[in-house]
C-alpha cells in the first residue's frame, strides 16, 4: 500500500509506501504517536507533559525530544504531519491509514452491505490486541484512555466477527475460524461459545464441541470467585525448579502438587512452563496467602532473579516487580539498578529511567552508607538514559556523592561518582575541571580492591587522552593498569578504549583499531552502550583519518543506528554529521552535513562540532572555497579555544593562516602560522604535523608564485 500507514492492532507498526520504519525506542514515545493520532485534535503541552511524564522528568524536555522522534518518522518532503508550536500540539492524519479509525469506520456503517469478502479481509487485518505494552498504569489519564480504545476495539472487532458468522451461518467450516476468533475476545459470553459448540457439532467435530462445552462449565465456575487484588507475575512462580527454591519443599511433593493441579485444570502448560488457567485463579491463590508469607515469597523470588544473569528484558520488570513487594527496602534497590542496567542493554531508556526513580525513592528508607552506593549506581542509569537537564548542579551531585561514598570507605562507588562528574563536565567542555574530577576518581581507589583500581586508573587515563591533559602521565597508568588486570586475569573496555585513544594520539592508526575493537566488544558484553557508541565512534574517525572513506560511511550506518537508540544527546546528531562528512569527502554532496551541523549546534556538542568543523575546513581548503573554510575553521577556533583543546586549535589556526595568505593578508596568515608553531610543540595529536607541514607547503608556494 502506497503512502503512510499506522498499525496499532496487534504488533505496533509504521510503513511508507509498504515498508515498515524502525520504530523509537521509547514506549512514551510510541504511547504519545497514538494518542495524537486517534484524536484528530490539538492538545495543550503541558496536558500531553501530566498524561505521560512525571513533574521530576522534565516533562517538558521530554515532550521535546518525543517529538522530535515523531516527525523524523511521519513528516516527509511534502507534508509536516506534527504540528506544533510553543502552545499546543497535534498530528495531521489526513491521507493516514489508521488501522483502528478504519476498523471504526467500518463498523459503524452497514455492515449488512458490505461484500462478504471485504468483510473477511478486514478480519484479517484487523487483529491483536491494540497497544499492546503501553498501558502505563501509573499515569491514570493515558491509562484510562488506553483501556477504552482497547474496549472499542474489542467491540468493533467482535461486530465485524458476527457479521461474517451470521453470514457464514450455513457453511460450518468457513463460520469456525471467525466463530472461534470471537469467542477468544469474549470467553464469558456464553451466546458465543454456544455458536461455537453448534457449528462444531454441525462440521461433525465432536471431539471438540465436547472439550469447548467443559471449557465453558469451567470458566462460568470460576466467574462465580469475587474479584481480588491482581497479581501481575505470580504465574511465572509456577514453574517447579523455581518453586522448589521458592517454597523449600521436596521437588517430589511440589511435583505432585503441580500434577494434581493441572489436572484439575487449574494450571496448564505454557512455553515458559506451567501458568494459571485463569488469572481469577491466580487472584484466589494469592489472596489465601497470608501478608507475611507474601513478603517472604516474593523476596525470595527476586533473590533468584538477582542472580539470575540470563539477558531477558523481561526479568527486569519481574525483578522490579518482585523486589518491590518484599518488605526489603534494601533488596529493593539494588533489584532497580540491576533492572535498570539490563533495560540500558536493551535501549529501554524509559523503563530506566522509571526503575531508576523508583530505586531513588526507595533508598531514601536506607542507612546512610546503603544509601549513598544505592543513589550513585542509580543516578549512573539516570544519566546513561538521559542526558542531564542541569549539567552543572548533576556535576556538584556526583562529586557531593562520591565524597559522602569516601567518608563510608565505599572506594569503587566514590571512584564512580568521581568518574561521573568528570564525564559530564567533559561533555561540556569544561575540561579542566573534568581533569581534576577524573584525577580525583583515580585517588579514591589507589590502595583499594585491585579491580576498582584498575577501572579508576583506566578511566582516568582515557579521560585525560580525551582532553589532551598529561599525556605521558595517562600513558603510564594505562601501563599500569594493563598489567595489573594482565595479573588478575581481568578485562575492562576502559583499558581498551584509553590504548586505542593514545595510539590514535601517537598516529600508530593499527594499533588504535585494535584497540578499539576490543573495547567494542567489551562494552558490546557488558552492555554498556554509551562507551559501545564511543568506540565505534573512533572507528569511523580512524577510517576518515586514514582516507578510508567510503568504508568510514558505512560505518556511519551502524553509528547512526546505535547513536538514534541512545539517550537523546549528541551521539545521534554527530554519526549523521560524520556520515555527511564522508558524502561531502567523496562525492561534494553538503546537504546533509549541514543539517546535521544545525542538530550538534542545538545539543551543544562542543568537541564534536570542532572535530567536524575543522575536518570539513581542510577539504573547503583542498577546494579553493576560501570563504567556506574560513567560516568554518573560526566557528571551530571558537569550541577549540573554549576546549583547550591543542588537535583541533592547530588544524583551525592552520586553515586560516592558509586563508589569510590567499585573500593577501600576510600579517594575519603570519599570526596565524606562529599559533600553528606553538601549538605543534605544545602537545597536539601526533598525526597533526603532517597536515600543518603540507598546508604551510602550500602556503610557501603560494607566496613564491605570489612574488612572482
């Protein structure tokens, strides 16, 4: 089908011209595409920030960044589907497949008219329950919203199923499929599980006419149990190696007690083991157990899960779950920052970002010493999952942290607080203050556990290569640390990426992608996929720099896919910006460096827009745009100066001391050229001589022919 098509029945799909577009990451996102487009209308801001986000989240930044999702995936050349200004927002549907309003809008016309073929056609296409996952109970309005389309939708469905089995009424075995398909929506309808037994018994299906009527008797018993509190994962207890554990009984009489119970039809088999019939047995069962006992099962259910390494993004919600329900605040927390990480692994920044606060809240509960390694490993998920809205007061939080974790002699937590505040203050250029923050992690655990000191010295290392701060101060911890961990049998991606920095440093480009490899892979099995990015990142950097470009590009696509399911930073701006680099390097194309551009001047990445600035400025150089590179290289001088940053201060002061000389301002070009010289001595990457010796070449030409 040609045009733009949403799928909200059964799996959450949205095409162009029949191909399905990868979907954001984020379920909020995704919850707020069909709010506003099953209801054609506008809504205030700040009623879509109440329906969705909590007042802590920046509910504002975040509507920002959701729909900055929504119109990269339905806006085109043509037409700006998501209208929306500082006021209100809403979606144009006009032209948009809906498979829900279409289900509708079928429904509520004649259906007696409607051809029998069309009608089964619909049948076939609208099925599945209508967005599935996306509930949300915490935030009543959506919830209730959601609740209430699913119902519509249940009963467009079921309409448009009895219509075809009235029609099909005399040909058993075409009636069955639909017949059967409503009584799946309506298992206590008795009307419709007793037109199913009939057409069975009339398509001499005996057998199972029989096992339906049973069925039936079954599920009128046990609507006769009164309604109890839910019970969300009780059902996944079931199994019996998980029940063993669980209830400290003989696997023989746990088995027998399961036997007994699912002949009775009480349990029946599922492909996760064995589950509740029914969840109103579930609901009885639970109910008969008494509060303390609840408490005391359902922390030992998280213990087991805690330990439980298997990477299912499912365990993190039972985890939650179960952990949340124990009584154990302690327990609790730490079961969120396990939760939390696993849904990081699986760019489920959302539900993270959720678990994360929740844990927050209840470490509050904790002692002191608890408290603070429980708020550190937390506020890391925070951050990994968003970036931080006050960079500078999230800065002065961690170092706060990190010194609390410190008077409680919590070294490796104090290390990582350090760790956090240096990064952040890295990401905004405040470079010197993220050397002292990073030399300060590497202290903390000097003479403490040898892993926590092997992880403080590599970080610490690779920040200060990153900053281009005591290089040869950075070269010897990394040593150290290498043959420490060497020792101890012992790996960690920082070691990896802070070699891989230096040997990019040092201009031995081979070694770096050694390096780096295994720091992607490292991070790739930790499931740290901010640091993944980062070493994929200096992949495509290595390729640019070697003039490998075509293959620099399709890195970029991996890059760009990695960087669209991170956080929301500049990681997702930067991989288009590189992969528009490498267009502009190979075939003069600057459209979409451009607009890239714009996105990183927006996230204010300072040090990558200097990086691409001044990469983009040699090739405008290599043309003869003097004007363009001009431009850029001074935009970069102005990053790099803020940056302290001597790489990219060289390569802009050596476009412009070039530009100067072709526009015939030899005094400018003179001081330009000087600033080169210094800065080639005073600590700029290895590589950048070359490039510096060959402008300067082309700037002595340039004067001879001048003077001649």
């Amino acid at each position: 089908m040609a045009g733009l098509e949403l799928r909200f029945l059964g799996d959450f799909e949205v095409r162009r011209d029949g191909q399905a577009l990868p979907l954001p990451p984020s379920k909020k996102t995704r919850a707020l595409l069909a709010y506003l487009c099953l209801q054609p209308r506008r809504f205030r801001r700040e009623q879509l920030c109440e329906l969705l986000w909590e007042v802590p989240d920046d509910p504002l930044g975040s509507l920002r960044w959701s729909l900055s999702k929504l119109r990269r995936l339905l806006d085109d050349k043509e037409r700006s589907r998501v209208l929306a200004d500082r006021v209100s927002v809403g979606v144009e549907t006009e032209g948009v497949s809906i498979d829900m309003l279409e289900l509708r809008l079928l429904v509520e016309g004649d259906l007696a008219k409607v051809p029998i073929e069309a009608l089964e056609a619909a049948a076939t296409r609208y099925r599945g329950n209508v967005l599935e996952g996306l509930e949300f109970s915490n935030f009543h309005d959506f919830h209730s919203w959601c609740v209430a389309e699913r119902e519509q939708s249940l009963r467009d469905r079921a309409a448009l199923l009895t219509e075809l089995v009235r029609r099909r009424a005399d040909e058993p075995e075409l009636a069955l499929p639909h017949v059967r398909a409503l009584v799946g929506l309506s298992p206590y309808e008795e009307s419709h599980r007793a037109t199913l037994i009939r057409l069975l018994n009339a398509a001499r299906q005996f057998g199972e006419a029989e096992e339906q009527f049973q069925l039936g008797l079954r599920i009128l018993k046990e609507a006769a149990i009164s309604g109890r509190p839910s019970m969300g994962c009780l059902a996944e207890s079931t199994h019996r190696r998980r029940q063993v554990k669980v209830s400290g009984l003989d696997v023989a009489e746990v088995g027998a007690a399961l036997d007994i119970a699912q002949r009775h039809a009480m349990l029946h088999a599922t492909d996760r083991g064995l589950d509740f019939a029914h969840e109103l047995i579930a609901r009885a069962v639970y109910n008969d157990i008494s509060p303390l006992r609840r408490q005391v099962m359902h922390r030992r259910i998280a213990e087991l899960l805690e330990k439980d390494t298997a990477q299912d993004l499912a365990r993190a919600a039972d985890l939650a779950h179960h952990a949340t329900l124990s009584g154990d605040p302690g327990l609790a927390a730490r079961a969120m920052v396990s939760a939390g990480r696993l849904c990081l692994r699986f760019f489920a920044n959302d539900d993270a970002l959720s678990l994360a606060r929740k844990g927050l809240q209840l470490a509050e509960t904790l002692s002191d010493a608890e408290r603070v390694c429980a708020e550190i490993d937390l506020q890391e998920i925070l951050l990994a999952a968003r970036p931080a809205d006050d960079w500078d007061a999230a800065a002065r939080h961690f170092a706060a942290l990190a010194e609390r974790a410190l008077d409680h002699g919590a070294l490796a937590h104090a290390r990582l607080g350090y760790h956090m505040a240096s990064w952040v203050r890295w990401t905004q250029g405040q470079w010197t203050a993220a050397r002292e923050q990073t030399l300060q992690a590497a202290r903390a655990v000097r003479g403490g556990q040898d892993e926590a000191q092997i992880v403080g010295m590599a970080e610490t290392a690779k920040c200060l290569v990153l900053i281009e701060r005591d290089i040869s101060r950075a070269d010897a911890m990394l040593m150290e640390a290498s043959a420490l961990a060497q020792r101890k049998g012992f790996s960690h991606h920082a070691i990896a990426a802070g070699l891989g920095m230096l040997r990019f440093y040092e201009n031995r480009l081979d070694e770096a992608e050694e390096f780096f490899r295994e720091a992607r892979t490292l991070c790739k099995s930790a499931g740290d996929r901010v640091n993944e990015y980062q070493a994929n990142e200096y992949l495509v950097m290595l390729d640019f720099q070697r003039g490998n470009l075509a293959q620099a590009r399709a890195r970029c696509e991996e890059l760009m896919t990695l960087g669209d399911k991170l956080r929301g930073g500049s990681e997702e701006p930067f991989a288009r910006a590189m992969a528009g680099l490498c267009t502009y390097a190979i075939d003069d194309a600057v459209e979409g460096l451009e607009a890239a551009l714009t996105d990183l001047r927006i996230a204010d990445a300072k040090h990558r827009l200097a990086y691409i600035l001044t990469r983009a400025a040699l090739l405008d150089c290599e043309r003869g745009r003097v004007d363009t590179a001009t431009k850029r290289a001074t935009e970069a001088l102005r990053y790099a100066t803020l940056l302290e940053r001597a790489t990219e201060l060289l390569l802009a002061n050596a476009v412009l001391s070039r530009d100067c000389l072709v526009m015939g301002d030899r005094k400018g070009a003179a001081k330009f050229a000087k600033e080169v010289e210094r800065l080639s001595a005073a600590g700029a990457a290895a590589w950048t001589h070359d490039i510096a010796a060959r402008l300067a070449s082309n700037n002595k030409r340039a004067a001879r022919k001048e003077a001649l």
